[in-house]
C-alpha cells in the first residue's frame, strides 16, 4: 500500500484546499443536486439512520439525506463551503451538522454511521488508499457506502485530462478519475464490503452555451480558475480554446445552448 510522508502530505493536502477555495464552487456544486438525491435514493437512506457526508463542499448531498429524515454529518476542509452549507440547512430548516475535517483522516470512531456517502468528493482526496480506509472505518458492519465519481472517460475526466496538460498534477498523485473505474473501486473497497454494486449514469451540463459554461467554471471551479491564473495569456487562450472544444462535441443541444452528457459510476458497498 502506498503511503506519504506527513511533509509531502500537508503540502498537498494544503495545495488541493487552497485550489478548491478558489472561485466559488457551491454555484457548481448547485447544479449537481440530482446526482445527491439519486445517491441517497440509491443507498436507501432511511430515517433516524446516522450518514456522514464525506468531501461534503456546500452540502448537496448532505441536505438530499437529511431532506429523508436521517441524522446527517457533512464533512469538508473548506470552510467558505461549509458556511454555504449552514446557510442552505438553515434556509430548508434542516438539521445537518457541518465540520471541518479531512477526508483522509475522519475525526469519527469506528462504526459511527449507517450510511456513509460521498458525491464527486472524496475521489479528489491525495491518498485514495487511505481515504478508502477511512471510508470503510466509519461505517458500521452491515451499513453502505455509497460514491458519485466522474470516470475518465466521460466529459469531466476529459477535462481534467486537459487541466493536467498545462498543469500537470504531482507525479506521486493517482488520477482522481480513477475512482470512477469499476477495477480501481473494487481494489481500494472490495475486501471491506460484502457487496458491491455499480452503475454508470450520466448527468448533463445544461448552460445558454458553451461560452457561458466556460465563464461560469473560469470563475468559480477551483483546478479551472487556478489554472488560468497560472498559464501565461498565450498558453491561456490555447486552454480555453481546448475547453471550449471539448464540451462543444459532447454538446446535444441544436439550438445553440449546451446540454451536454457527463458520465460518473455510482457505487453503492454494503460493509462486512
């Protein structure tokens, strides 16, 4: 099993925080609120169930379970994110109880939860040995872990691919994509869980137009508004010329707005 050393660890852990604290991503979170309630449908969230709400940002998927009556936790290192999400519970009046913490580290004992749930989140954690151990942890035997983790091969795999080509990721870090690949899910969960069940689902991107999802991700989505601050103006338009491009041939749409397929791989493991 691979491991880090607490030096290279921290820096990472404090690099990812500072790029997803960029921009404002509880504008995209927003749009991905299907992708929570199909989780917490596909799980069977039940009420007065204990869930924890790993990588949590602005609480989607958080609120989907406490929206089904369970006793819900949402945990995330960002806190611009969590405050957004305080705000949204206070708004639905919504018992959910937000903390601050790493995915790679749950401040939890074992077999805390029933339900343990994470929506495109905890796939973007550094250590994905270690997250999965943690994962696995926190649920109680007999409890589920449920995931929504982009593959690599659809749109947002894409277009992380074409984020690590003109900001290549640290070498000693696996690809966040990899925890939407059936192979990869079943190494880093399979010898905790007793079933483990996968489904590929596609969610669609619905903008005016490309231009416009260009604008909205420029300005609020971490790994995106980082890179542009890093490229040089010349190699930055070459970049967004690329984004354009790929989000225009996954694009639907015959009326000139962007209504486009992105591919994730829903897991639902029932623990040992």
């Amino acid at each position: 099993m691979e491991s880090f050393s607490p030096i290279d660890q921290a820096a990472l852990r404090s690099g990812q925080q500072r790029t997803w604290a960029s921009g404002d991503y509880s504008v995209i979170a927003g749009t991905f609120v299907l992708m929570s309630e199909n989780l917490c449908e596909a799980v069977d969230v039940h009420a007065n169930q204990e869930v924890l709400d790993v990588a949590t940002g602005s609480g989607n998927t958080a609120l989907a379970a406490a929206r089904r009556w369970g006793r819900v936790t949402g945990l995330d290192y960002v806190p611009a994110l969590l405050e957004r999400g305080r705000e949204r519970a206070a708004a639905e009046h919504l018992p959910v109880t937000f903390l601050a913490g790493d995915a790679q580290k749950l401040p939890f004992p074992a077999a805390s939860f029933d339900i343990v749930l994470s929506t495109i989140g905890t796939m973007f954690a550094p250590d994905q040995d270690r997250v999965a151990a943690e994962l696995l942890r926190v649920c109680r035997p007999g409890g589920k872990i449920g995931l929504a983790n982009w593959t690599p091969d659809g749109l947002y795999g894409q277009i992380f691919h074409t984020i690590e080509a003109y900001i290549p990721a640290a070498a000693e870090v696996k690809s966040p994509a990899l925890w939407g690949t059936e192979e990869r899910v079943r190494e880093l969960l399979g010898s905790g869980v007793s079933a483990l069940h996968m489904t590929r689902r596609d969610f669609f991107w619905r903008y005016r137009s490309s231009q416009h999802w260009l604008e909205v991700f420029g300005n609020c989505f971490g790994p995106i508004v980082a890179a542009l601050k890093a490229l040089e103006p010349e190699t930055r338009t070459r970049f967004t010329h690329d984004l354009i491009a790929l989000v225009e041939q996954a694009n639907r749409a015959q009326d000139g707005t962007l209504v486009a397929p992105a591919e994730y791989l829903e897991v639902v493991a029932i623990r040992k």
